[in-house]
C-alpha cells in the first residue's frame, strides 16, 4: 500500500482517488475504491451490482487473476469497500481491478506477508501404550502435540504393518472422529475385520492376531 500511495503523491494524484487495500479495524484487509459518479446507496450494495466494476481475485504464479473473490460490498461516505469473507491467504498475491463506467481503470496489487513460522506437529502418542495388545482391539488413539485439520485421504497415511512389514490392506472402518480439541485422532479397525463369520473377515482374515 506505502507503494501505491507514494506513486499517487508523486503523479499529483489524491491517495482517496486510488483503489487500494488497506486493513479494518480488526485487522483484516479490504479494499477501498472511490465511489464517483457510481450510483450505490450508503450501506450494503448487492454483489451482483458491485463485482462488475470492483473486482477483487487471486494471482498465479503466471500474474493471471483468478475467479472473483467471495465477499460483500459496502458504500461508505464517498467510497465503495469489498471485504472479503475469508482472509487473504499469507505468502499469496492479490490484486483489486476497479472499472467504472466513462471512467479510468485501475488497480491495485497487495502481497500478502509469508505467516512467521511456526513449530510443525508432531505425534505425542498412540494408545494403547502396550507391547501386546489384544487381537480383537477395536479402536487406537493418536494425539498430536497441536489441532490438526482432517480429511479422508489420512486414511492412505495411516497403516499397520505384517510381520514382514507389509501394509495390511483394507483396515479402517473410514470415519474420520477427532476429540473436541481436534488434538485426538479416534482410530477404528473395520468390524467386519473382527467379528467372525463376517465376510470380509473370511476373505481378507484377521488385522491382528
């Protein structure tokens, strides 16, 4: 933004007649385009209405801009404002195309800063603890050392090992349970891995044993 307002200043161009982004109150980003002539009320404005001359997207590594960002619109005073609904991704650039009608096109880009590091997670153990667990174990517990964000596909990521160290095929019953912290991974073995006379324990036979 510092960029943007110093080229306005330099070009004789007042920094409230340039699109730009900035950050709310809460500190989340929006951007700022000048109303104009635009016939917008004050409040609310329908997406429908603004996105046309206010568009806000994502750019690709080939500095093309994406769909269309989700969000809402809003005229303040003398400015039209889009806020996103979600926030802006860090490490990510964006760029804001404001076309209004019988009047000049411009834009604004803002990338935004890379999220500081931070420590990655890690398992801090798996239940049960024991050397020798019964063969019939229905269930395991994994809990990590921070919230994790699931998906079906930790399912490929998870096994257990023959005695040769074979990954054993079709083990987990596919629910996919956490604990409220989202700290504990809730683990079970298919039941029809168990129980016998099931069929699938007759044609694949026992997880453990």
């Amino acid at each position: 933004m510092l960029s943007l307002l110093l080229a306005g200043t330099l070009l004789g161009v007042d920094p409230a007649e340039l699109v730009r982004f900035r950050k709310d109150a809460a500190g989340a980003y929006e951007v700022v385009a000048p109303l104009g002539s635009l016939p917008f009320a004050v409040g609310a404005v329908p997406n429908e209405r603004a996105e046309p001359v206010l568009r806000v997207g994502l750019l690709d590594a080939q500095e093309k801009l994406g769909p269309a960002l989700f969000g809402s619109y809003a005229r303040v005073g003398e400015h039209l404002i889009f806020r996103p609904r979600f926030p802006l991704e860090p490490g990510k650039t964006y760029r804001a195309e404001f076309t209004p009608p019988k009047a000049e096109a411009r834009t604004a880009r803002l990338q935004v800063p890379a999220a500081a590091p931070t420590k990655p997670p890690r398992v801090v153990r798996v239940y049960p603890t024991a050397d020798v667990v019964p063969a019939n174990l229905l269930k395991f517990l994994i809990v990590f050392s921070q919230p994790m964000r699931g998906g079906k596909d930790l399912f490929t990521h998870i096994e257990i090992l023959n005695k040769h160290g074979v990954p054993i095929e079709n083990v987990w019953f596919v629910e996919e349970i956490w604990d409220e912290t989202d700290c504990i991974l809730i683990l079970y073995i298919h039941p029809g891995r168990i129980k016998w006379g099931v069929g699938l324990r007759e044609t694949l036979g026992p997880v453990l044993v």
